[in-house]
C-alpha cells in the first residue's frame, strides 16, 4: 500500500492538498505508521532522519482536529526551535487543505508575554520546546485538559538534551486518554523508558534505521 488514498481515512481535499505539495506516494514510515495513528493508537517510530515522520504524524493530527473547538487539541514536543518551525512549517503545509486550523510554536528565546498574548485565543496545535512549554502550564497560559495527542518527536535529542523531566512534567497537564506518538531516528536505553511511562500499548514501527 503505498498511495495515500489507500489509507481510506483522508477526505478528498486533503488528498487533493498532498497532490499539490508533490506527495504522491506514501513513504515507507508514514504507510506503516499512519493506519495505526489514524485508528488513534499509540505509536512508536524508530526511522532515520528524512524518511517522511514529520507528515506521519501531522496527518493523523490533523485530522483528529475539531477546527469548530478553539481549545488546545494536539502538542507537539520537539528538542528545538529550529525543529519546532520546521514542524510548524510542514503542518502549516499539511493544515492547507483545512483552513481554520490555528498553529502556534512556543519556544524559548522568545518573549513570554508575546506568547501569553497570542494564547489569549487558544491555538488548535501547539509546536513546543519541553522547557518553555512548562513555564506556560506552570503560569497557566497554556490547559491541555482537552489535548487528544501527543506527539515526542526527535525523542532521542530531546533525551541528550536533558529534557526527560520536563517531558514527563508537561504530561501530568495532559489527560491520560490521550494518544501519544513517539517519533526518534535512533533507540537508546532512555527512549524505551520513557515509551513505558507514557504510551499505552504502543505499537512498534522500525524502518530504514541508521545502525
Ligand atoms: P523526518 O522527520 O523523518 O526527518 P521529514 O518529515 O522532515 O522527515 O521529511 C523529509 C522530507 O520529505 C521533507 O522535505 C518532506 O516535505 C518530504 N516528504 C515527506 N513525505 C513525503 C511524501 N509522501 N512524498 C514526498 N515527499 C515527502
Ligand atoms: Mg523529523
């Protein structure tokens, strides 16, 4: 199976969105993974960098999206603000096809009120760093009482960067029906553990890993 339609879960217009950005096939990770995310199960993704998980996960996100709800629904964790807006930019990418959905990224290094400011409306999709995050849930600029999913992506730098404690600080915000997604090009010790303590039954996906 490798052409998006095939999937069977993706309207017309999304298809017709995917047609127009050049997607015109599923990538091996996003064909494996996506049946999974969009059943809304938890899902565990070893792939190697440019293998497509960004879209694996974006397109389950999306689409999980009530754009009639201005409640925050979808956080995605990355290890850094340059990842953070590369994310940002690909669902904003992937998001065409679904005009009234409201992204935002939170990262460090930028001014907090100017965050608090644009949360006074809250976005459908929030694109963080783990750290900067924190300090809007601990102020309460941020509630993720009705977050559906959770995305960890680049799990393993955000491990080597020290980020494990506040991952798992953010999470006690976040409503334990949630799904949660894990997304890291490489499998350390750390990575497993922390599937353990916030995924549910995950189900494992490894493709094209680097060795
Ligand atoms: P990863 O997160 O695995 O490193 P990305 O999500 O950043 O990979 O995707 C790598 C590149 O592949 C991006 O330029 C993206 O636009 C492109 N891409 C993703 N999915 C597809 C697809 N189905 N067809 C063609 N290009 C794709
Ligand atoms: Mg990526």
């Amino acid at each position: 199976m490798t052409a998006f339609a095939d999937l069977n879960a993706l309207p017309a217009a999304q298809l017709a969105n995917l047609n127009e950005l050049g997607y015109l096939a599923m990538t091996p990770v996003q064909a494996a993974a996506l049946p999974a995310i969009l059943a809304g199960k938890d899902v565990r993704v070893q792939a190697k960098t440019g293998s497509g998980k960004t879209a694996a996960f974006g397109l389950g996100v999306l689409q999980h999206i009530d754009a009639s709800q201005f409640i925050t629904q979808s956080l995605v964790l990355c290890p850094t603000r340059e990842l953070a807006d590369q994310v940002a930019k690909e669902l904003r990418r992937l998001a065409r096809a679904m005009p009234n959905i409201k992204i935002l990224t939170l990262c460090g290094g930028q001014p907090f009120g100017v965050q608090r400011d644009s949360l006074q409306h809250a976005p459908h999709i929030i694109v963080a760093t783990p750290g900067r995050l924190l300090d809007h849930l601990e102020k309460g600029t941020v509630k993720l009482d009705a977050l559906q999913t959770l995305v960890l992506d680049e799990a393993d730098r955000m491990l080597d960067m020290g980020f494990a404690e506040a991952i798992d600080d953010v999470i006690r915000h976040a409503p334990a029906s949630r799904q949660t997604l894990l997304f890291s090009a490489t499998w350390p010790a750390g990575i497993a553990a922390i599937s353990k303590r916030v995924q549910r039954d995950p189900q494992s996906i490894e493709i094209d890993t680097v060795d």
